[in-house]
C-alpha cells in the first residue's frame, strides 16, 4: 500500500509535466513557424470545441443531436458580419441593415454574440424539440440543420447566399483557438462532475429513474443543449475568422458526420475522449487526404482517390459499431490519478527486479 | 402558366402534385417498410437510389435498351439493398437504435464517396427516351408532362401489387406481422431475418423505380443525388405516421401536395425558402401529432 501523500506528489509531476510538454509544445510551434502544423493545430483546436461541445450535450444526454453544425454557421455567419470591416460590408453586402452595415466589432465581442446568438436559436427551438426523444429529436434536429441551409442560401442581404463569404478578417491565432478549446475542456469536464451533470448521466442510464428521485430531465437537457451550442457557435466564430472565406456548404451533412465519428471513436460521454478522438480521426483523415491526388507505390501509381478520407471515416464508423461501440474510453475519463498510480507501480516493479538480483547475488 | 386560382391553376396543381407525390410515396414506402421490421432510419437509401441510377447510366452507355436499363436499375437496387442489411444492419442487430442510425449514416458517407471516386463528383447527363421526357398539351394552357403520367401509373402499380402482396400472401403477412410485434411474430415461426431481408429488397426496389422518375425530372445524376430524396422521403414518412406502408404513401401524396401548393402560392420573395417551411412543418408534426396523421406510432416523451 502506498501512502496517498506520495500519489499527490506523482499526480502534481504528471501535471506539471503536461502543462510544461503542452506549452513547450505551443511555444515552439508559435516560434518555428511551419505553417502546415500550425494550420493544422488550429483547426484540431476547433474540431475539438466542436466535438467537446457535441458531447456535452449528446454523450451526457444520450440524445443525439444532427443539428449541431447549424450552430456552428450561426456563429460563423454572425460573428463574420460582426467583425467585417464596413468599407468591404458596402461592397460584400449591400443590402445588409442599417445598424449593422455601419458597425465592426472587435474580435472578442463579435465571438461572444456568435455564441450567444447560437445559444438563443437552441434554447428556442429546445423547449419544444427535446421533449421528444430517441429517433425523433435525432431527425428534428435534422430538419433544423436543413433548415439553417436553406435560410443560409436565400437570406442573401445577410450571407451572400449561395456565393462565397469573404473579407472575414484574419483574427483566429493559436493563442486565441488554444484559450477557447481549453475553457471549452474545463467546462465540459466541470459540468460533467457537477450536480447537473451526474443528473444528465443519471437520466440518460435509466431515465425513469432519475425522474422518480426528482431530476427535472427537459429542464436539465436544455441547459445542456444551450451551453453546447454556445461552444459550437464560438468553435464557429474561429473557424470563420480563420478560414476568412467560406460558404454555406461548408455546414453541412459531411461537417456534421465527422464530429460525429471523433465523438463516437473517442467516447460518448468522455471529454478526454474527445480529445482522443478528435485527434485520432483528424491524424487519420489527414493521412488519407494527402494520399486522395494520387500516389506511386514502386513502379505502380494510384491515380487521384477523391472521396478516400471519407470513405475512411465510413469504414472506421462501422466498425466501431460493429466491435467496439463504446469507443476508446467509453464514458469513462482517462484521469492523471489513475495514470500516477500505474506508473508508481510500474517504478515500484521495477525497482523490486532490479534489486532482487543483486540480493541473490549477495546470498551464497 | 396559368392565372392564380382559376380551375386550370387548380389543375395544373393537381397533376404536378399527383406526380411528384407518386415519386415520394414510392421513396417513402422502403423507407417505412425497413423501419418497421428493423426500428431504423435508414438513411443509406437515397444512396441506395443514387447507386442505381448509375448502375442505369452505365446500363445505357453500353447501348442497353431502355427498359431492361430500368429493369437493371430496379433489380440493382434491391441487390444492394439487400447486400446492405448483410453487411451493415445485420451484425448490430438488437443494438440500440442509434447504433442502426449511425451505421445506415456510415453507409450513405460511404456509397456517395465511392461513387465520387469512380465516376468523379461531377453530375452527369442521364438521357432519358423522349417517352419519359414529352410534355403534353391536353387543352388550354396545361401542360401534362409524360413523366407525371408514368410516376402515377408507375406507384399505382408498384404500390397496389404491395398492398396486394401485404394483405394476400403468407410472406406479406408474415412482414406486418414482424414490424407489429416481432417478439410474438418470432414466437409464432417467422424468420424474422428472412422478412428482414425481403423488406430491404422491396423497399429498395421500390427506390430503383422512384428514381427513373427523379432522373427524368431532373436530367441528371451526381454521387449527392440521394440527400435530398431520403430527407423528403423521411418527411413523407413522419406526416403519415412512421413505420407503416399506408402512412408512408399518403404522407408522401400530401409531402407533394403540400410542396406544390407553398410553390404556388408563396409570393416570389419567399419560395427560397419553401423547403425550410417544409422541415418547419416536420417539426411542427413531431411535436404535435408524432404518429403522423394515421396516428399508429406514440413518440416517447421525457
């Protein structure tokens, strides 16, 4: 048995050590400046807001939502019209309303309403969609994701409609995307291990009982759904200011399916897992993207393979459900505790294998 | 075009309505049929329907005659249907129905990029014989275009030989049966995998004919083809009531009324939008009646 005040300190290294490998890493990316990796690290960033934030509502809840990129162009559209600046609102958007075509928001300001604006648009239609369940809020939300298109084509004095929205400022930094993700993170697992969280939980593993002991399940879901979507609004805010350019086929059915599949490989319920999966699936993805305009094995070239990374994503889905449908960590957290204690043992062993020999030796 | 409200407007509204309602009662009709005996949504199959209007395409470009193409594009369908429960819907069987959800979603992402990476994502003409494609002129400023006349005739037929075969024969029966109570259906002999299957195929077959309609409307087809369908198609399903094959055909006949009707009587500004007043109203039925306007199904409510 090991005392517990030798653990603290094993849990204390282990956490200096992540936050020093972390902002080590940070740093020597914000300074080596390989623009790929940096590219890439900040749409991780945003994926993870995203897929944290799907399962703040979806893995706690166990009600699935497909509507959550309609949040996510909400806060893009909003935000983007927020911050454009007024010269280019005159050229770009014409017929844009008179309060807004002569304002531009700083960066901050212009996020927050994004999210807020998101927030609002899921607690309205919330109260009523999330009294149904299973199958039934999962096309809801359906309905309003096409809904969101198809508002997002024809509402052409706000979004240019079908044409590309561009002129978006470059706001979106590391710094930026790093400090969102990771408020995200804390929040998710905060409100995981909060009262309301163990009462999602509780509703979503046996929902008559956790209603026979008083949880207020609709209430508890769509406080869950409204921060949720307040994330993903803000995940879309980054992404607008970061990728400055962009229409309304960017939120759509394939967006939508690959948050879904980091979710699910990573772990419904898990925030950890999130983390996991995002990155699993993105490294992954990323992998086959670069194969998709063709490659050469030996004397043998494989011509383009458009479609490969997404065919990808389809197989690795199915098999997930197939063999192992809770995903790599199920609901459970990967915990720096748990880590500490392996490790501790892992040393303990050892130290025990090398000083056994040794004893031996001393022994005839 | 016809003056607002006079009897030909109200004709002309009719046949268009009559004729794309035909193309979603039979989309929605597999639809309901796989939903009652396996409780999924399977959205692969506006996939399935894209696969077999490139299976028709490639049919044609081999100088096949026309009709076997459309027989090649049916009996594809069903192959894939069936090809589809196999290997995607069988081994999770009596999993939970996200997990159904979630691979039926795996499925559609799947077939639409494998499409994309053999024919490339470009949308390519189908040309249809001029059989399918004239527009009559029965009188006055009506125009009665033929596919609207093959669309009726085609869902008559298709869905009154399934009506027959639901109600005549032991096989027909035995599908009610399973997608009413499967417990007691299994209890009492019947495959249910068996029916299972017989369920993907017929269903699937039925989305090979709608989309000989769909393509002829259309002029052409693209690997993204099969979104727009199974939306409608789920939408057809949810107005009549989910999982029956009644509810699917009427949800679908009112599915193309009701879009015809907001396309001609929304005033210009706002027809854009028809399709978001659509979902509006499948929401709007969730809420309010989520068994559908034949009312079998109770949604459960938390």
């Amino acid at each position: 048995m090991i005392a517990p005040s030798v653990r603290r300190e094993w849990i204390w290294a282990l956490r200096g050590f992540l936050w020093l490998l972390l902002a080590g890493a940070y740093l020597a990316l914000e300074r080596g400046g390989n623009a790929y990796l940096q590219r890439l690290v900040i749409l991780f960033l945003i994926n993870l807001m995203l897929v944290v934030s799907l399962n703040l509502f979806t893995g706690f809840t166990g009600v699935f939502s497909l509507g959550h990129i309609g949040f996510m162009a909400l806060g893009a559209y909003a935000s983007a019209i927020l911050t454009l600046p007024v010269n280019l609102k005159a050229v770009n958007l014409p017929d844009l309303p008179a309060p807004l075509a002569s304002i531009a928001l700083p960066f901050f300001p212009a996020l927050i309403l994004g999210g807020l604006a998101a927030a609002i648009v899921a607690l309205l239609i919330g109260i009523p969609v999330l009294r149904l369940s299973g199958h039934f809020v999962a096309v809801a939300t359906l309905g309003f994701l096409v809904i969101t298109r198809v508002v997002l084509i024809n509402a052409e004095a706000f979004t240019r409609g079908t044409r590309t929205f561009a002129g978006v400022p470059p706001f979106t930094t590391m710094g930026w995307a790093a400090l969102w993700a990771l408020l995200n993170v804390y929040v998710a697992w905060r409100l995981k291990h909060s009262p309301l969280g163990l009462r999602l939980l509780a509703a979503r593993d046996d929902p008559w009982g956790a209603k026979s002991v008083g949880v207020s399940i609709g209430r508890m879901r769509l406080i869950a759904f409204g921060i949720s979507a307040f994330f993903t609004g803000i995940a879309g805010g980054l992404w607008a200011h970061f990728l400055t350019a962009f229409s309304p086929n960017a939120f759509y059915f394939s967006k939508t399916f690959e948050i879904i599949v980091m979710m699910i490989v990573g772990g419904m319920g898990s925030v950890t897992g999130s983390i996991l999966g995002t990155l699993l699936v993105m490294v992954s993805t990323e992998a086959l993207r670069n194969l998709e305009p063709g490659f050469a094995v030996g004397s043998l070239t494989v011509g383009p393979l458009y479609g490969l990374s997404q065919i990808g994503l389809a197989v690795l889905l199915m098999l997930l459900m197939t063999f192992r449908r809770q995903g790599l960590l199920g609901d459970r957290e990967l915990r720096l505790e748990a880590i500490a204690e392996r490790l501790e043992r892992w040393l303990e062993r050892r130290k025990t294998a090398i000083e056994a020999p040794r004893v031996r030796k001393a022994d005839p | 075009m016809q003056a607002l409200g006079s009897p030909e407007f109200w004709v002309q509204q009719l046949i268009n309505a009559l004729g794309l309602g035909s193309q979603y009662a039979l989309m929605a009709v597999g639809l309901a049929m796989v939903f009652g005996v396996m409780r999924l949504i399977n959205f692969a199959h506006g996939t399935v329907m894209m696969a077999s209007a490139y299976i028709g395409l490639l049919l044609l470009q081999q100088g096949v005659p026309f009709p076997f193409v459309a027989l090649g594009a049916i009996a594809g369908a069903a192959a894939l249907g069936v090809l589809m429960e196999r290997i995607a819907y069988r081994p999770v069987r009596g999993a939970p129905d996200v997990v159904l959800l979630l691979n039926s979603f795996a499925v559609a992402v799947l077939l639409e990029n494998v499409a994309i990476l053999l024919f490339s994502p470009r949308s390519r003409p189908f040309p249809m014989p001029a059989i399918l494609t004239q527009v009559f002129h029965p009188g006055g400023n009506l125009f009665l275009p033929s596919i609207h006349l093959w669309a009726l005739g085609g869902a008559l037929l298709a869905l009154g030989g399934l009506g027959l075969f639901v109600t005549r024969t032991r096989l027909g029966l035995a599908m009610r049966a399973a997608a009413e109570n499967p417990t007691a259906a299994q209890l009492l002999g019947i495959e249910i995998g068996k029916v299972t299957v017989l369920a993907f195929a017929i269903g699937s077959a039925m989305a090979g004919l709608a989309v000989l309609f769909w393509t002829a409307h259309v002029g052409t087809i693209n690997p993204g083809m099969g979104f727009e369908p199974v939306l409608k198609a789920f939408v057809a399903c949810v107005i009549g009531g989910f999982g029956t094959i009644p509810g699917a055909v009427l949800g679908g006949y009112l599915l193309g009324a009701l879009e015809i009707a907001l396309q001609g009587l929304l005033p210009s500004g706002v027809v854009g939008y028809r399709d978001a007043l659509v979902y509006g109203i499948l929401i709007l039925i969730l809420l309010v009646r989520p068994g559908g306007v034949l009312g079998y199904l109770e949604a459960e409510r938390v």
